[in-house]
C-alpha cells in the first residue's frame, strides 16, 4: 500500500507557525496525498499545549477537510505525540479502569468513536476517506515501523523541558529508563507528564513556560542567537543591560546547572545545545527506543525532532541504532525561525518534510517545500515559536 507518512504539522499554534493552515503551502501535500492509497499523520497533529483543544479543532478544520477530498476512498491513520496526547487520553484511561488490561503492544488500531470526540469529530471532517487510530504506532508494512518518537525524550541528553519533565517522573516513581524494554513503560512516566500539561492548556491559553517559547529564547540565548546577543551597548538602554546581564548568567550557569541536574539523579545530561548536538542525541535516543521495543533492523519512521533525514551529506552511521534499526525522520511542517537560515531549503530543519513508503524498498524522504523563500513560507505575523519536540 502506498503510503504517505507526515509529522509534527501543530495546527492550530497560537504563533500562526503551523504552515498547513495556509491554503497556498498545503497544496503541494494534498497533491501528493491524491496519488496514494494512505496518509500518516504521525503526531503533533494539533497544538494542544497553547489552549482548549477547540481552538486548535477550528484552525484545523480546512485541513483536514482538503485531505479527504485528496485521499477520496483512501484512509487516514492519526496518531498522538506529546503534544496531542490528549486526543488518546480518553482511550487510555478507559483502558486504565479495565480490570485486567492488556499489556500495550506496538500498534493498537482503533476506530476513532473508540479514543476520542475530537477524533471522532475529524473522522467526520476526512469523509470520503476513512480514518483509524493508531497508538504509539503503526507497521506501514512488516519492516517499516511508524511512530512520533516522543519516547526519545526518556533517553535524551540534551536538558529540554521534556526530558527533565520525564526524568523527574522516572524518579518519583522508581522507574529508570535504564530498565524499559516495553511501551508500558515508556507510557508510565510519560503520560503523566503530558496530562498536566493538558489540563493546563484545557480552557485557557498557556504562558512562554509550558508553550515552548521561553525554551526557544534559552536556546538562542546559549547558541549566541540575536535575541541573546551579548555585545556592546551604543547607549544606556537599562532594559537591554538587564538582557545583556541575564544572558551572560545563563551562559555561564549553564553547565554548572547540567552538573547539578546529573547529580540530582535526572541525567546523563550533556551541556551542550548545538544544532549537531542536537541532531546526535535526537538519533541515539531514539536508536535506544527502537533497541529497547525489539525493532531490530526495521526502517523506523518518526518525527519530534523536527529533523528531516536522512539527507545528502549526513553520516549515515548516525541513523542507525545500536540494535541496527533504520531511522528515518519525516521532519515538520512548521516555521521556527531559530533553526532556518536565509537560503531555501537549505536546513535540516527546514518545513515540507515527508516520507513516502512504497510496498518495497527504503522509506523516501521527500521535501515539499525546499524551493519556497524565507519570505514565502514566514508566518503573516511572526512570533518566537515553540521548540522543536
């Protein structure tokens, strides 16, 4: 079955970051998704930690509707990451109150009335296409494995919100990651986590803290970005000063924090935040996710990240995990100035990401947006935007 396989699309973020909103850039994807048989919405789906899940349905809508009318008799699975937990919530705690419930399983496959009325709800947007529920994960065939990958985070080196978040979990609960070998694990110091988050953002909207924006300004800050430039001052401006004072105590705590997080039991944990960095924990993480759910040397699809890859010119030793899995990432499909720079389609990060699975051979990693401008794919109104996974 030709498939389709996207992630990371954020509809309905309150920073207008979310480019399938816009008629003009979705129109290469429903293009594309007209030829195939199904389409993969590998989570993140919907910004659910800006604000009620109605405001994030309504931004949507339009979306999901022009990609049922491409796909026609075609099927849509949706599954959730972590920032849209809260469309198989529902599912998960009427699970939960079973008196013997099955241990979770790579791939549960659900019709939509089964998880959630939102999901319901867009299963009705998609028609004449069919929609299911897949969670974590689906087997695209017997040795492409699809997933979002928020898992990584459990594994992670890099000192994000969502690894810390996780790894005060594993810790209240006695839980170490060290010991995973299951999706009920994974799902144990995780869901948790991201229900909080969800019941904050239920009915009203979130601050910089929980939406991701106060994280992005951090890492620009650490990067040396603009927004955490540290030069001189041409004339006093007391609020730039402060700026200047608070970025050169965070750069220079920054380590002395990461040693403190480590020793505190949340590690290992690296103080370093590059882009490289970044790209290289990303991948063990995950490489150790596959290792730990017995993939083996399946091709394994994910997003979270929101690094395209592999591309031309990558070390292709990288996208191997250590028990042989194959890792592809389908990349995002929203604007984050942090990571773009000024040439189209030049970063990794850059949006339009897909992956196309035909019945045989390797997982294609497409990119629908390389030739538009900066210009051409910024939002309307530009805002920061929340951090990559």
């Amino acid at each position: 079955m030709r498939t389709l396989i996207l992630s990371d699309l954020h509809l309905g973020g309150l920073s207008r970051s979310d480019l399938l909103r816009r008629a003009e850039l979705r129109a290469p994807l429903l293009a594309l998704a007209a030829g195939v048989e199904r389409v993969v919405l590998l989570g993140d789906v919907l910004e659910l930690r800006h604000g009620p899940v109605r405001d994030a349905m309504s931004a949507a809508r339009p979306f999901f509707e022009d990609l049922g009318r491409a796909l026609g008799d075609g099927e849509l699975i949706v599954t959730a990451g972590n920032h849209d937990h809260a469309l198989v919530e529902p599912w998960l705690a009427a699970r939960g109150a079973e008196l013997e419930p099955h241990p979770l399983g790579l791939e549960q496959l659900l019709e939509p009335a089964q998880v959630s009325p939102a999901l319901e709800r867009i299963s009705t947007w998609v028609a004449p296409a069919r929609m299911r529920v897949a969670y974590p994960g689906l087997w695209v065939r017997p040795d492409v494995y699809a997933t979002h990958g928020h898992y990584l985070d459990c594994h992670l080196t890099v000192p994000t919100l969502e690894r810390l978040s996780v790894g005060v979990m594993s810790r209240v609960l006695g839980r170490s990651a060290t010991t995973f070998d299951c999706v009920d694990d994974y799902e144990s110091v995780s869901a948790p986590v991201f229900a909080w988050r969800d019941a904050v953002a239920r009915d009203a909207h979130t601050g910089d803290a929980l939406n991701g924006i106060a994280t992005v300004s951090a890492w620009r800050t650490l990067g040396g970005g603009h927004n955490g430039s540290t030069g001189p001052v041409r004339r006093f401006d007391r609020a730039a000063v402060l700026r200047g004072l608070r970025s050169r105590a965070l750069i220079a705590g920054f380590p002395v924090a990461v040693a403190a997080l480590n020793r505190a039991g949340l590690g290992p944990l690296r103080a370093e935040v590059s882009t490289s960095e970044l790209r290289r924990a990303g991948l063990r993480a995950m490489g150790e996710v596959a290792a730990r759910l017995g993939l083996g040397d399946s091709y394994v699809v994910f997003g979270h990240t929101h690094r395209t890859g592999p591309l031309p010119g990558d070390e292709q030793q990288e996208w191997r995990g250590r028990d042989g899995a194959r890792l592809v990432n389908a990349g995002s499909w929203t604007y984050a100035s942090i990571f773009l720079t000024s040439a189209a389609g030049e970063s990794p990060y850059w949006p339009g990401g897909c992956v196309l699975v035909e019945d045989d051979g390797p997982p294609v990693v497409l990119r629908l947006l390389q030739e538009r401008t900066r210009e051409e794919i910024r939002p309307p109104r530009q805002a920061p935007t929340p951090a990559a996974g």
